[in-house]
C-alpha cells in the first residue's frame, strides 16, 4: 500500500499563477498584517502591489487594460492570497462590483471606467447594497434616487458597506419607483456606479464601524446627494438582477478565499502537530489530533471541487446560482473546522498573536455569515434545487 509521505498532495490548476501570487504575497508576512491589525489600517501597501502585477484586474479584458482570465483564474488568485496568510478583504471587491459594470454598463462607462481601474487610478471597491432596516431583503431597500432632469437625488442609508473611505468609486443599488408602485418585489431598484471622491461632507457621511475584524466597514448616509443621470448602469429599474448577476461570481470567488484559508490552517497545523514534542513525541502522532485535521483535509478538498464547477459553469455562461451558493455554503464550513481543528492544535500558542491563528481564525468567521449566511444558502437549496416550500 503507498502512503504520501512528503507533502500534502492537492491538484493545482494555474500553476504559474499560483507561483506569481504566492511570490509577491511572501513580502507581506505576518508581522505586516498584525501591525495593520493592530491600528486598524488599510493595507495600502499590499493593494498597489496586487494592482501594479495585474491581478486585480484578472477579469477586465484586455482590451480595457486586463488580463481578460475568467472567473476560475481570479479565484485561484484571491485563494493563493489566503493560503499565504494574507487577506484579499481589502480589494477583492474591485472583482465582483467591476463584473456589473463590465456586462450591462454603456459602451461610454466601460471606456471611461475600465481602463482606470484595471490600472489602478480608480478603486472601485466599495459595494451600497445592505441597509440596517432590510439586511438581505434587498428587495425591500429603502434608499430612494429621485430623477431631478439631468440628475438623481440620494437619500438613504447603506451599511456594512466595507471600504467606502478608500474607494473612488461605489456601485449603489437605489430604489428609483416606490414599494407600493411596483407589480413585483425585485422591480423598480437601479443600480449606479457614483464617484465618492469629495463626497464625503457634501451630501455623503461615512462612518466606520468597529468590528472584529480589520475590514474597514462602514455605514454610509446619503442626504440629498446629487448624482448625474450618466451614472445610472443599464436600464432604470432592473438593477436588482444586474446585482444578481454579480452575485453569483461574488460567492465563487470569496469561496475562493475561503478554500486558502483552510488550506492555511492545515498546513499551520500539519507543520506544528509534526515539529511539537509532548510526552516524548510529536502531538501529531496522536489520533486525537491527527484525525481531525485529516478530517477538514477530505472535507476542503470537497469544497474545492464544488468550486471547481461553479467557476466551470460560470465560465460557461450557465445559469449557476445553486452551485454558486453551495460553493459559499462547503468553503466556509471547511474554513472555519479548518480554524478551529488549527486552533485545538496549537492550544494556547492559537491565542498568542504573534503566531497569526487567532487573527485568521477571527477573518475565517465572517464566511459563515457574509456575504450571505449559512441558513439563507440552505433555504435557497431547500427552495429552488429541492422544490421546498418557500421558507422566508
């Protein structure tokens, strides 16, 4: 019978890619992250590097200054970025807002936007979508765009709208026909694409919110904010399912993310459970602690292939929403019992910070509850791939 004996075997696609990423990532190691950590800084740093070797701009063709990959190659990328110990938190949204912009935006926006941040002069990294009111009823948003001739009025409020003081840019979804003017719930919402830059004090207030981690998340108020009638994307009223559209690549590519996270904390744990000598030999050698971390091993490779096709059949132009969900739903599972089995092998060292488990163990956390939480993928399993009564 032959054993892997030597290192963790996983197939790997994009190889070159993968080496590319991993390589710039090895010049932010730990110890710049915890700093950042520590006083709630934006990674700045890191998101010119990412941006100046093109990988942010992945998924904007090349005849608008990307690399034109599809969606499987800019997951692998924000996977590689995790499996270092980065976080791609910082910039990954440039990935999935871009891809509305890219598919239903006017010739005049994608020449006049796409070139700009695929080559870093614009950042579009901040997402209005969530209100305190209506949390993932998206369709019951509250925040009004009012055409007034050549423009639109904002009233409203956005929150957990994650990067907003260090985005040029912002795609906002609005509500342009009030509730109870529409025939269907997902009618009357348009989606924009605003420039934010001096916003800030003339119509907008962004507030950060403290949180458990260094997303730098905001609430953001609109108060009468003027913005010109170009900004609208596509048609009025049919922004909800432009949104929809880039939901599906938002949940593939943050799986991504997740599947190096626990990729992240088994190699942490194989490498620890192997050098670590308690009772005369390695805690590695104990069941206790071998089982489980082969356990959320069998469990990321499961994960993976899942992502494997959502990214397939997107990459394909197929419909894939329960692909898409279910990727988010086994990633973010796999990640966190990644984390904690890591956790449980480290013991007490996991709380020391220096060792970085306890800050990716806190980043890991939030898969299981944005940008969508684990029981709303299961409803929607139990709903549209199951024909289950609706639940909500």
């Amino acid at each position: 019978m032959e054993t892997e004996t030597s290192t963790i075997p996983i197939e790997k696609d994009y190889q070159e890619l993968r080496e590319a990423v991993a390589r710039v990532c090895g010049d932010f190691p730990g110890e710049y992250w915890r700093e950042l950590d520590a006083k709630s800084e934006y990674p700045t740093k890191f998101v010119k590097a990412m941006t100046e070797h093109g990988f942010l701009a992945a998924l904007i063709p090349e005849e608008y200054g990307g690399s034109g990959l599809p969606l499987r190659a800019a997951t692998v990328i924000l996977e590689v970025i995790h499996e270092t110990g980065c976080s791609a938190g910082a910039c990954h949204a440039q990935m999935y807002t871009m891809g509305t912009v890219l598919r239903h935006g006017s010739p005049e926006q994608k020449q006049e936007y796409l070139p700009k941040i695929a080559s870093g002069e614009l950042r579009l990294q901040a997402f209005g979508v969530s209100e305190p009111t209506t949390g993932s009823d998206t369709t019951q948003l509250d925040t009004r765009a009012v055409r007034d001739g050549d423009e639109y009025v904002v009233n409203g409020q956005k929150i957990w709208t994650s990067r907003a003081l260090h985005s040029d840019l912002m795609l906002l979804l609005a509500r342009t026909t009030p509730k109870d003017k529409v025939e269907k719930r997902t009618a009357g919402i348009s989606t924009f694409l605003i420039d934010i830059r001096g916003a800030q004090g003339n119509g907008v207030d962004i507030r950060p919110i403290d949180t458990m981690i260094n997303h730098h998340t905001t609430e953001v108020h609109f108060d009468d904010f003027r913005i010109p009638a170009s900004s609208l994307i596509g048609e009025e009223g049919k922004g909800f399912y432009y949104i929809l559209d880039g939901m599906n690549a938002e949940r593939i590519l943050l799986s991504g993310e997740s599947l190096g996270n626990a990729r992240y904390f088994i190699k942490r744990a194989v490498d620890y459970a192997n050098e670590r000598i308690v009772f005369g030999r390695p805690i590695g050698q104990n069941q206790g602690v071998q089982l489980p971390i082969a356990r959320v091993y069998a469990e990321t490779e499961a994960a993976d292939l899942m992502v494997r096709k959502a990214c397939a059949i997107f990459d394909n132009e197929q419909p894939c929403g329960a692909e898409a969900n279910m990727s988010r739903l086994l990633s973010a599972e796999a990640a966190w019992n990644a984390a904690e089995v890591c956790f449980d092998t480290f013991g007490g060292f996991a709380f020391a910070r220096e060792y970085d488990i306890e800050r990716k163990w806190r980043e890991t956390r939030l898969a299981r509850t944005a940008p969508i939480s684990t029981n709303l993928v299961l409803t929607y399993i139990g709903q549209h791939v199951l024909g289950l009564p609706r639940s909500y």
